[in-house]
C-alpha cells in the first residue's frame, strides 16, 4: 500500500489545523482586536479614594480625593489617541516637493507620497488626491486635508497655490524644514524636561543623608550644651 497520499492528506490537514505562527500574526495585523476598556476603574477609584481618606481621620478630603481619583481613572481607560510621526511627515513633504519640481501633476505626486503613509494624514492626502484625479475644484478639493490637524497646513498652501498659482513645491518644501524644526525643538524641550524631573528624585535622595550628617550632629550638640 502506497501511504505518500494519506502522509501528504495528514500534513495538510496539521497545516490548517495548526497554521505557521507568523501567518496568523499577519493575519491578526490586519484586522487588530481593540483595546479592552476598563470602564469599571472610575467607578471603583472613587469611591476607594473617598473610602481611605475617611479611614485616615480626614474625612474633609474625601470629595477632593474622590474627584480625582475619579479623573485620573477616567483618563487612563480613554484609548490613546494616534499621533503622527512628525519625521514621517517631514520626508512626505520632501518627497511632495520632489515629485511636483520633476513634473509629476499633484494628484500623481500626492497619491505616490501618501501610498506609504498610514493614519489620518495618509488618509486625508489619498482622498485629496482622489478628487484631483476627477477634476474636482483645487480649492474644494483640499477640504479632506484642510480637517486633518497633520495636513492642514499643506492644504492652507495648496488652496493659496490654486488662487494665485504660486508653486506647491516651493511651499511643501518650506513646510518640511518647519516641521523638521518643530520636532527637533519639542525633543529637546522634553529632554531639558526630563533633566529638571530627574534632579527632584535625585535630590530626595540625598536628603537623608544631609540630615544626618549636617541636621542632627547640630541638632545633639545644642541639646546636649542647653541640658542641664
């Protein structure tokens, strides 16, 4: 008995039943299951936050702490809002201005820069182009864009390019330097940041050690010269 086409059925039916490992994560990245609210934290937080300023004695805290407890569970169970990668926009710019100095027409040149570019701005930059390609009005054709905070400056120039034909490119390349700026300014304002709220940590640390070297030597040595 040749037993190749029942080996052969039996490895196939162990590939559907157990598929590759990378397969179903490529599969699951298409269509990514939300993120579980937990909608019951605030409900809990307050009146736990309310519960233990009552066992403390304070019980003149207990709607203040309440609230806030309250507040901030709410704000950790809200979803986290998407942001744009302010780079990302940044080269998406460059390229824009790159594709329309080589003569590309703007709908071609902002459909082939938006291709790569997920989210919102993407989104807004496809639909914009989508309109030019049907001959719709440059100026009512920007309206996806203009709504999108990512693309709403380029749209603001794009629509001024269609009133006074003034070149896209030439402003699509200003407006990556801007956001290039920007990006860099904002980094190093969280680093300065991020040295200021290092500096308290370390110097609570420090702390104990000053009062007991400098505070109570001090301390003893007064009250061992005042007793009698």
């Amino acid at each position: 008995m040749n037993t190749q086409p029942v080996a052969a059925a039996l490895a196939a039916a162990a590939a559907l039943a157990f598929p590759d490992g990378r397969a179903a994560a490529r599969l699951a990245a298409l269509n990514p299951k939300p993120a579980r609210r937990r909608h019951w934290l605030p409900v809990v937080a307050a009146p736990g936050a309310a519960a233990l300023c009552l066992a403390l004695g304070t019980p003149i805290l207990a709607i203040p702490a309440a609230a806030g407890a309250w507040w901030f569970a709410r704000r950790a169970t809200q979803p986290p809002q998407p942001k744009a990668d302010s780079f990302r926009l940044a080269i998406t710019w460059e390229l824009l201005a790159a594709a329309l100095r080589a003569g590309l027409p703007v709908s071609h040149a902002i459909q082939s820069v938006a291709t790569d570019l997920a989210g919102p701005p993407g989104k807004a930059l496809r639909a914009t182009a989508d309109l030019l390609a049907l001959g719709a009005d440059p100026v009512q054709a920007w309206d996806p864009a203009r709504e999108c905070p990512s693309t709403a400056p380029l749209a603001r120039a794009a629509r001024r390019s269609a009133r006074s034909g003034t070149a896209l490119a030439a402003a699509a390349a200003a407006l990556a330097d801007e956001v290039r700026a920007s990006t860099e300014a904002a980094a190093e304002a969280r680093a300065q940041r991020a040295a200021v709220l290092v500096s308290g940590p370390l110097g609570l640390c420090f702390l104990p050690a000053f009062i007991c070297l400098g505070v109570v030597p001090v301390v003893a040595s007064l009250a061992t010269g005042i007793s009698p």
